[in-house]
C-alpha cells in the first residue's frame, strides 16, 4: 500500500525504512528537508492515491494538532489518519470528532520500540474504528515484531493511546526498581562488582527483562554511572497515568512514587536518577545530562 508518513525522526525513520523493507511505499515529510521525500504536506497528500492513509509521527501538543488540521483541509472523505505520537487519548477523541465531520477517519496508535524498532519491530496499540484500522493494517502488520503479539486492536478512538500511556507508566515503575536496587548494592562496602551482579539477574531469575538488558549495557559503557548527572525528564505519560488512577479511583502507588522520585531528581544530583537516564538512552535514545 501507499502510506504519507509525517515526521522522520528518531522514531518515524526507522518506521519508514521498516515499512518500505516490507514493501510498501512511504512517502515521508519533515521540516527538516534532507530527511523528507517531499516539501509539503499538499505535496504529500498529492502524491497518494484515494484512500489515503497518512500517518502523523510529530511531538504530541501543538504540533500534532496543527498537523491534523492542516490535513484536515488537504484530504477527502474515506481518507484516514494516524497518530502515532505521545498524544493524550483525550486529544484523539477530539481529532476523530473534528475529522469524521469532513468523513475523515481517524486511528490512534500507540508505538513503542525506541531506536530499536527498525530491527526487532514495533509494539502497537491503536484504537478507532474497524473500517479504518482495516485501511491501515498493512502497516500495522509491516510494523510489528514477528510472530503473533505485539500488536493489539485497544477498543475506541483513544484506546490505543491510553494503552499506551498505561505502558510507560509501568515502565518508570520498574526503571526506579532496577534503579533503587542499583543503589543499595553500590552503597554496601561488602559488594564489590555491582555490574556483574546485574549480569547474573539475566538468566534464571524472576526479574530478567530487557529493562535489566539494557541497564547492563549501560553499567559496560560507564561502570558506576559518574559520567552522567542524576537528572531524568519525565515524558508526561507518567503524569497522565497519575491523573487518570485519580480520576478513576485507582490505586497506582508505585507508578506515582516513580513520578515522584523523577521530580526528586531536578532537586539533587540522584545516584538513582542516574541508572535511570542511563536507561532511557538505552532503549529510546533519549538525550542524557553529562557531569561538567
């Protein structure tokens, strides 16, 4: 199929190069021009054949929105869109109302895989309509890790980006886990090699993960971690997933102490926080703060 695929970053590269391996056409859109096909979003839409399938890879917020409304102008009923960004499942269920009065369709997708989706694929949770996810599901299947999981129909417009959320949530919870742990044995005077003790948690144990995978990786690059500053951002899906348990009256004391200590970071320079930047590089390529 023929897929407009806007935003060629770290993540919307990868996907477009996983997806034309698959065989099908991508045509790409960026600011940046040495990374786009075409100049324009009219170009895009130009160059697809009805219906069309655009696929929107852009910061959530402000530039999502005025990318859904920008397309809203440029394509035709039985066209859908995709928003496979960070975004809050509330704002999908605005661009779905807002497209579908132009007889758009509308499919939000969560995405997860960081820099490492080109070769292992891409976990997706979308949400929409039968009909349109249906008009995007070549790429979903080009998408996906091999074999039959990692892709999931969530439910309604939202569901996917909700998943999602509820996904990174669980995410900072067992990053601040590995990272407390990390602390404690680099603490103790009587442990001396912390990196291999982490080494030996890959095989036979209960909490072997890629997390643990990656937080080894990090441990060969910089034995203790002092080359990084104990500082971690927090994406806004932690937050998210904080004020729906709120909202819905459900317990998240873990998740929430894991927010919480990300906050904590931005006061001190963490030993914690340090294990978890370092994890966030690994698996998202996410910037890290070096030490003066």
């Amino acid at each position: 199929m023929e897929l407009g695929l806007v935003g060629l970053g770290k993540m919307g590269g990868n996907m477009r190069e996983r997806i034309r391996r698959a065989g099908h056409t991508v045509i790409g859109y960026d600011r940046n021009a040495d990374l786009a096909d075409v100049h324009s979003l009219e170009e895009l839409v130009g160059k697809l054949s009805a219906p069309r399938v655009v696929w929107v890879m852009v910061p959530a917020g402000e530039a999502t929105q005025a990318t859904v409304d920008r397309l809203g102008e440029l394509l035709e009923p039985g066209d859908v869109v995709v928003d496979g960004g960070n975004s809050r499942w509330t704002d999908d269920e605005k661009h779905a109302e807002e497209l579908a009065a132009k007889g758009i369709g509308f499919v939000d997708c969560g995405v997860s895989g960081g820099v490492h989706g080109l070769a292992n694929g891409y976990a997706l949770m979308y949400g929409g309509d039968e009909e349109n996810v249906a008009k995007v599901r070549p790429v979903l299947d080009a998408l996906k890790p091999e074999g039959d999981f990692g892709s999931v129909h969530a439910g309604k417009v939202g569901a996917g980006h909700f998943s999602k959320m509820v996904h990174n949530g669980i995410e900072y919870a067992m990053m601040q886990a590995y990272a407390e742990g990390w602390e404690l044995l680099e603490k103790v005077d009587s442990v001396e090699n912390v990196r291999e003790i982490f080494r030996s948690w890959q095989e036979g144990t209960v909490i072997r993960s890629w997390l643990l995978d990656l937080a080894v990786n990090a441990l060969d690059d910089d034995e203790h971690l002092d080359g990084l500053r104990g500082y971690a951002q927090d994406s806004g899906e932690g937050r998210w997933t904080v004020e729906a348990a709120i909202d819905n009256a459900v317990p998240l004391p873990a998740i929430t102490a894991s927010l919480f200590a990300r906050f904590a970071s931005r006061q001190d320079d963490s030993p914690q926080m340090k294990m978890i930047a370092a994890l966030r590089n690994q698996f998202g390529g996410h910037a890290v703060e070096k030490k003066p």
